[in-house]
C-alpha cells in the first residue's frame, strides 16, 4: 500500500499539477494542410472556423465550406474526394479535436477575437504547420500570463501594461 501511494506521488508530481496536451498531433482522417490554406494561400482563420466570432467554440467547418472552393480547384486530388464523398452520402468526417481546454474551465473565442487577439497567440503559427499540433499548454497558469498583461480596459488608449491583478484575472472569468 505504501509503495502504492509513492509510486502515485512521483507520478503525480512528475506530471505536474495541470496535465497538458501540448504537442498533441493526432493523424486525421483527411490530410489537411493549414501550410497550405492558411499559410500559402493566406484564407483567414474565419473563412473555415467562422463559429469564432460568434461564440464559444471556433468550431470544425462542415465539408461544404471545404468544396466552396474544391468544386472548382483540384476536385480529382484524393482528399478533396474523401470530402465531396462525405458530402453525397451525408457522413460527418470523423476530424480529431486538436486544442483540449480543461472541462472545469470556460473559453469563448468570440470574446477573444472581440479583443483583437488573433488565432495564433493560442494557437500557434498554424498557417506554417502541415498537420496541427496543441502549440500551448492551455493550463491555467498560460492563461493568466496573459490575461495579467491585458489588464488595461478595452477602449483605453496605449499598449496594455502588466498588472498584478485586474478584471481579467478573477476566478469567475473562467471559472463558472
């Protein structure tokens, strides 16, 4: 019992407090590449995850926003096929969730895209990434790094200054 309870002490503190999945790269089961889209070809994050500005979740565009273009450009590529597939046979694609936020807290991306804080801060530089990865952790102590250096009020003039404290940084901001 003894060794038990070590074995779980040094596991747990060898994990840290807030496990993390950053790094997480999971295979998907249409190859995508924002290098491409995002990158190369410069199409806004909205374009695709247009749930962002409206609300809490950015969310996986539906395929048909894929074959906006894709019905005119590379319909014959074979991932473009597995789309247009699961479009005629009314398949969701099975995407993996890349970006896992801890349950007991809440992120709205409409707020942070109202603030003008653009994808990449949490994201990473995705328009240069073939296959996405979790690029932050998306533990607490991340988050309160920035939101401590955004603690001036929206309309106020000049770069935000680091605070100690401020609105941003209560528990119930995240926490519900």
């Amino acid at each position: 019992m003894l060794r038990t309870m070590a074995a779980t002490a040094v596991l747990g503190l060898s994990l840290g407090c807030e496990p993390t999945n950053q790094g997480y790269q999971p295979s998907q089961p249409i190859v995508y590449s924002h290098a491409v889209h995002a990158g190369d070809l410069q199409i806004p994050c909205q374009y695709c995850h247009f749930g962002a500005e409206r609300g809490r979740f950015a969310g996986i565009p539906p395929a048909s926003v894929c074959m906006n273009c894709h019905r005119q450009v590379r319909q014959d590529h074979p991932e473009v096929v597995k789309v247009a597939r699961a479009i005629e046979t009314n398949q969701p694609i099975p995407w993996v969730r890349v970006n896992w936020f801890p349950d007991h807290a809440t992120f709205d991306h409409s707020v942070h895209i109202a603030a003008d804080i653009e994808c990449q801060t949490c994201h990473g530089a995705v328009e240069s990434m073939g296959r996405v990865r979790q690029e932050a952790s998306l533990t607490m102590g991340w988050c309160l790094n920035c939101h401590r250096s955004l603690g001036k009020l929206p309309g106020t003039v000049g770069a935000p200054e680091p605070v100690a404290a401020n609105r941003l940084t209560d528990c119930a901001v995240c926490h519900h």
